[in-house]
C-alpha cells in the first residue's frame, strides 16, 4: 500500500517531496485554490467546525476520519489508488501491452482535454451550491452539502495533480483557468452546459447529486479503465467518494417522497402544498429535468472522438473489463436512437462508434434503481402513483433529438404541442417560486424542515440530533 503523508503542507501519497519542482508549483497553486473557496465556495458559515469525513489513506480504514473542521482548513490532499502490479491495457487497439506511467505524446492533446474538462465539473459543482447552507433543511443536511463541497475541492485537486506533473506549462495554465471559469458566468462559463444551470434549491440539489453526481459515477469510471495509469488510479480513488454524493442524493429524494406521503395519509388529500408539502407530480417534473439535463452529459450518440479514445485506449467502458466481447468493437454493431423527418427510430451502428450511446445505457439503468425504490415507498403507501424515467428524446440539447420535440413517453410531437404541455411535464416557474418559498433554514438541533422527513440514522453512528455544524 502507498504511503501518505498525512501531515505535509499538501498530503498525499504520490512522493511529492521527492518532486521539489512539482511541490513548489503546488504550493503556489494552493494558495489561489483558497482564494477561490473562500470566495466561490460555500457564502456562509466557513468558519463554523463542521463535521467532516477526511481521507487519510487508500484504504478501507482511510474512511473512518471523522472531526469538527473548519472548511478553509479542511485537508485537501491528492490521493490515488494503489498500483496494480504489471497492469495490462484491457481495451482498443493497444489491449494486451503494458499500462502508461508516462504520458505517450501521439496522446497528449486527447488525455490534456479529458482531464480538463473532467476537472472543470468539480469546482463548477461548488459554485452551482454555494448559497444553499443558508436554506439547509437541518443541520444533518447542511453537513451532507458541506461534504459533498469539499470532496468536489479534492477531486479538483486530483486533476490539478495530474495536470501539473505530466503536462507542463499547459497543464499549469489549464489548472489556473479552472479557478478563472465559473458556473453560470457569461464571459468565462464552465465548459459543459449542465454546470452552467442554477441549483437554487434542496430539491435541485438531492436532485442534482442524484442525477448529475451519478453522470460523473459513470464518467470516471470510463476513465479509471485508461491505460494511463496515473489516472485511473486517481479516478480510482475519487469514485470512492464520488459514492457519497449519491447517496445523498438517493436518500434526500427518497425523505421527500416520504414526508410527502406521510402529510397525504395525514391529512387524506393529494395536494399538500397547502400544508408546505412537495406534491408528487412536481417531484416528477423535477425528475424530468434533471434526469434530461443530465443525458446531455454523455454527448450525441454516435461519436468519433469516442470511438478514438476508445482506440486509443485512453477512455474505456463502464467496467470494461467485465465485458465478454473482443473489446475493439470494430466489427460488432448495435442500434442507437435517431430522430428524422419520420419521427422516432432506430439506426445500426458499429459499438465503436456508439460508446456514447452504451454509456447513457448503462447510466440510465443504474437510475432506475432510485426510481424503483421511491415506486416501492409509494405502493406501500397505497398509493398510486409511478415515477418514471422520461424518454431519452425528451427535453434533450445534445445529439440527434436536440431540434426534436419529444413527449416524456417518447412520441414525437409538434411545437404548438411541446409548448401547449411543457408546464405538466417540466417546472415552471410557478413551481420553482413555489420550491424556493420552503426553503427556509433549519438550524436547531434535530429538527427538520416541514418539507423532507428525517434520515434513517444520523452520520458515522452519531444520532439524526448531533451537533453536525457547530453555530
């Protein structure tokens, strides 16, 4: 197991005091990442001691690290997995040779802008949340978001690392524009459009960890397939994390069906935002959105660049090595959506050409978990209601259905239709104004907003009451 130096000015394990040049780069970043945090990050109670999962080490027992920090102090720190002896590249045209440690320069550019815009979605997540401590609906929930924040800090890190060692000069420049870029900005925007969108509110944001955090699971896990070594260990680790941040998501979608719910049999009604409650039809059209936001993440269904970092062996598939195929995919096909004058249909394309397309399967059939135990809450409730996933053509600003009008059950439809129903099928405004009205914030010990049940059990066998952020 690789040793980490837990108590160096940057903890790590990647031997960075033996790399004076790199340290001293580093250490001169650190200083601008803190400017940042301290103004991009969380606008209230930076100061407050929070309590804080830190990583210690790689492993298992790494996990347990748990004390009331303040976030400018937290210990960001740059972690990869342990290597694996003699690991082979288990995909494209290089499958079967031996792993990188170095960077091959024919893949330079391809392995330079991967990480990048991988890197960028870690602070643009931070920005997207920054004001929602001042709405937490407890302070168990406010220290989940605060977890979520500084682990997003730390997966930035992560790709600064690997920017500063293996690419120079443009690597240091692209980590310094990484802090220049901010979400929603429009002169310097986050790169990809989905951390560009407000998260005003809690329900966006259980949302958001859900779908959008879930997008990154998949993400990462491509990359950690990477003959680059050094970065799918890095991707590796950070996926350890990532697991938290939809769990929160799953659990705080999941307490707000349930309060909704419970305020339905209470009160014998359907409708329970009288009573500051979320109705099911509006989680619904939260799920749409997010849900449809987050397809666009993949890309468009077929792609070459895909299929070029799949040759290359710098980007693989979900579990890759799981998979009982010749893993080139030069000769193998499959069907993928398409979208023309005749409406909704399917086309054959080589499994090279749609790797997008595999990953957004393997994505959407991981949500449908979520959504199959929210559908168990509410049969058991009695009630008779089923959330579902929209169409993968709905709502969609990416690939073949981006100039399509497509209902949630996947028909295709005309303007005047799409125009005539979008406020039953996405929030409108009303809703959002509706939404942001509850959010107001729960700072005493063990209570709970009137909108979201309490959790099942509190964090790391503290009660639902513990004093998560001291006020």
């Amino acid at each position: 197991m690789t040793v980490v130096d837990i108590n160096a000015k940057i903890p790590n394990n990647v031997g960075l005091a033996d790399d004076r040049r790199l340290q001293r780069a580093l250490e001169g970043w650190q200083p601008k990442f803190i400017r940042w945090w301290e103004d991009m990050g969380p606008s209230a109670f930076q100061r407050n001691p929070v309590f804080l999962r830190t990583a210690i080490s790689v492993g298992q027992e790494g996990w347990a690290n748990f004390d009331h920090v303040e976030m400018p102090d937290y210990r960001w720190g740059i972690f990869l997995a342990d290597q694996e002896p003699n690991r082979k590249i288990a995909f494209g045209d290089h499958k079967g040779e031996d792993a990188w440690q170095e960077v091959p320069g024919e893949y330079r550019s391809d392995l330079r802008r991967l990480i990048v815009v991988q890197g960028d979605t870690e602070p643009a997540s931070v920005e997207q949340q920054r004001h929602l401590s001042l709405t937490a609906p407890s302070l168990y929930d406010m220290r989940n978001l605060f977890q979520v924040n500084v682990e997003e800090g730390r997966h930035l890190w992560a790709m600064v690392y690997l920017l500063h060692r293996y690419f120079g000069r443009e690597g240091r420049d692209d980590a310094d524009e990484m802090l220049m870029r901010h979400s929603g900005d429009e002169d310097n925007p986050r790169i990809l459009g989905a951390f560009n969108e407000e998260t005003p509110d809690w329900l966006s944001f259980f949302m958001f960890t859900y779908f959008t955090d879930r997008d990154g699971k998949y993400q990462l896990a491509s990359l950690r397939e990477s003959a680059f070594d050094p970065l799918s260990r890095t991707c590796d680790f950070m996926l350890k994390e990532e697991a938290y941040h939809m769990f929160v998501g799953a659990t705080g979608v999941g307490r707000v069906v349930q309060r909704t719910l419970d305020l339905m049999r209470e009160h014998d009604t359907d409708d329970v935002q009288p009573l500051g409650g979320l109705n099911l039809g509006l989680l619904q059209k939260y799920i749409n959105f997010h849900y449809s936001v987050s397809l666009d993440l993949f890309g468009s269904e077929t792609s070459t660049n895909a299929a070029n970092y799949f040759g290359a062996g710098i980007k693989g598939r979900f579990q890759e090595e799981r998979r009982n195929d010749d893993h080139q995919l030069k000769t193998v096909y499959r069907n993928v959506p398409h979208f023309d004058e005749n409406g909704v249909g399917l086309r054959e394309v080589t499994q090279l050409a749609a790797l997008n397309e595999t990953l957004r399967d393997d994505y959407a059939e991981d949500c449908q978990k979520g959504l199959d135990r929210w559908n168990r809450a509410t049969a058991d409730a009695g009630v008779d209601v089923t959330f579902t996933l929209p169409h993968a053509g709905f709502h969609r600003q990416v690939g073949t259905f981006r100039d399509a009008y497509i209902s949630p059950t996947g028909q295709s439809i005309s303007k005047s239709e799409w125009s005539g129903n979008v406020g039953r099928w996405l929030p409108t405004d009303a809703d959002r104004a509706y939404v942001k009205s509850l959010m107001v914030g729960v700072t005493k010990l063990g209570e709970m907003a009137g909108w979201v049940a309490p959790p099942s059990r509190g964090i790391h066998q503290k009660p639902v009451e513990y004093d998560y952020v001291q006020l």
